[in-house]
C-alpha cells in the first residue's frame, strides 16, 4: 500500500477563532446605542471584525408590531409582548451564529437581560417566567452595563416618549436588572463622558479578548 500522501506536508488552514459575544445592557437612556456602535468602530478599526445589532430589531414584521406597542399604536397582552420581544431575538439567531463562527464579534444592544428585566417589571409576569422564552439563545462572553442613576437618564432627550419610560418602571427593571448579574456582567459608570464611558468599555472587551477560551457558546440560561 502506498502511503506517501499520508506524509504529505499540505496543511489544512485552522478554522478561525470565533468572534466575541459582547452585549450593552442598561435602563432607558443610558447611551447604549452610541457605544455600542463606537465600539464596533474601535474593533473593525484594529482589524477585528465586529458587526452591530440591536434588540428590538424594529425592521422585521414582528419588530414592527413591537415598534407600535412602544410607541402605544397597540395595546397587547403581557405575556403576548413578552413573547413578541423573545421571538425578535430569536429570529436573528442564525445571523449571530453564523457571524461568530466566521470569526467577526457580534456587538448586541440590548439582548434577553432587556427582556427579563422590563417584562417582570410589570409585576404580571415572574422573573422565571420571562426567562423561559430567551433560554438557549447563546450565552455572551461579556455583558457590559451601562449604570446610570435613573433621575439623570430622565433628563436626557425625549425620555417619556416611549411605553416603558417612567421613574417608577425603571427602578423595577433596573432592581431586575441586579437580579440577573453574574460573573460575565461588568457594571460601567455611565455618568462620565463619553469618551471615558467607551475607553472603560474598550478595556473590558480587551480583557475579555485576551482572557476568554472562546470555546463553543454554552445556551443561556440552561442548566
Ligand atoms: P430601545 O429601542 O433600546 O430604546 O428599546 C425600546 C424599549 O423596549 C425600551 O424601553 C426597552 C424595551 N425593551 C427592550 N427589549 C425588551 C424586551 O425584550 N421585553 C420588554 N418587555 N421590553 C423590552
């Protein structure tokens, strides 16, 4: 038998490492959005690839429906919103797979935590509950939370105009919030400027670049 081929020397590229699961969660107005996308610049600048996405993806027919609940167009059940929210974020699910495994890191504002923490605010719906719908979504290496003290977050421009922007609410979704930490939450002091808000968030994502095993992504909350 002739088994030259077996020492051939051609090798096989490595698949690349998967890119990093990084989520910005906070209250309204916090400034997410602005660092979320200042962040995915400062990656794709350095040459990591790094894409943007944000929950409620308001493009597609059921984010519609969710746009016109926030902007109270509609009035829907809880649990039916709930799940509305939920099935939004699953509908990207194979974008953000497919994202990762190509070695680009997907930068999510506001992910399930949002989910969990503004349903169970509204004291209807149990925090387990509301877990249930998100459970098995991949679980993020990093989840960056943007802590503002709510009385300044009201201050800033157009809060009130959507559903859920009221003292009262928020201080039960930021209490939920708190509930939902573990050791992948970093708290980031989001009343400093925002040139210091993002160099504190690039520092983390560094951190968790240089430290995580990048390993396949365990399903959140399973287990
Ligand atoms: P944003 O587009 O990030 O401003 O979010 C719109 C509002 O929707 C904001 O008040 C937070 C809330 N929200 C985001 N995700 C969810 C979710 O999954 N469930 C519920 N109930 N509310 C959410």
């Amino acid at each position: 038998m002739n088994y030259s081929s077996c020492n051939s020397t051609t090798s096989v590229a490595a698949p690349p490492r998967r890119g990093a699961l990084i989520v910005i969660e906070g209250c309204d107005r916090t400034g997410k959005t602005t660092q979320a996308m200042k962040l995915v610049e400062y990656l794709n600048g350095s040459d990591r690839k790094a894409i943007f996405m944000r929950f409620p993806d308001r493009t597609t027919p059921i984010g519609c429906l969710i746009d016109s609940y926030l902007s109270r167009g509609v009035n829907l059940e809880d649990q039916v919103i709930h799940l509305l929210f939920s099935a939004n974020r699953w509908e990207s699910h194979p974008k953000i797979i497919s994202t990762l495994k190509s070695g680009a890191s997907v930068i999510i504002d506001r992910y399930a935590f949002s989910g969990v923490a503004f349903s169970a605010a509204k004291e209807s719906l149990g925090l387990q509950w509301c877990k249930g719908s998100d459970a098995g979504l991949p679980k993020p290496d990093v989840v960056l939370f943007l802590d503002l003290p709510l009385e300044q977050a009201a201050t800033r421009g157009e809060y009130g105009s959507e559903r859920y922007e009221e003292l009262k609410f928020q201080q039960r979704v930021y209490k939920n919030y708190m509930a939902l930490r573990d050791d992948t939450w970093k708290m980031i002091d989001a009343s400093k400027s925002i040139e210091e808000v993002q160099r504190s968030m690039e520092a983390e994502v560094e951190r968790v670049m240089k430290e995580s095993k990048f390993g396949p992504l365990p399903g959140l909350w399973w287990s």
